[in-house]
C-alpha cells in the first residue's frame, strides 16, 4: 500500500482458510450439507490461492483479475457459511 499499511492480506487468507476447514470437520455431515461443506471448504482456500497468485501478477490487469476472483470467491464463501 501506498501509505506504508500492511494488511499481511496472504497469511490473513490462508488462516480463514484453515479456520474454515477446522469449522467443517466439527459440522454434522450428513445428505443434506455434504454439498455445501465441500464449495465453502474450495471457496476459503481458493481466496487464499488466488490471493497469493495476484501478488505475483504479471501486470496490473492481471493483478486486478486475480482480486476478482478473489472478491467472487469469497462471497461464495460467505454465503455458504450464512
């Protein structure tokens, strides 16, 4: 960042992934969620992996990509925690 903030954004993403990944095996899996735990368990570590590939972006098109995919992913993310 421009003014000296360090947001440490990649490890932040990598521990909501684990925190994700914690928070399923605890859930009940039965018919009905086995589904929806398996997109939010892709969606949390797909944020954090594409957040590491936009900080090695070729370009700044690339790097704004890369964030969307990021931005897309988690929401999905957050709707199949909700």
């Amino acid at each position: 960042m421009g003014n000296g903030t360090n947001f440490y954004l990649e490890e932040r993403t990598f521990l909501v992934a684990q925190s994700v990944r914690s928070y399923c095996k605890l859930v009940t899996h039965n018919v009905i969620n086995v589904q929806d735990i398996k997109q939010v368990v892709r969606s949390s570590g797909s944020v954090a992996a594409n957040y590491i590939e936009a900080n090695e972006a070729l370009s700044k098109a690339d790097f704004i990509y890369r964030i969307k995919i990021c931005r897309k992913e988690a929401k999905k993310q957050n709707y199949g925690l909700a």
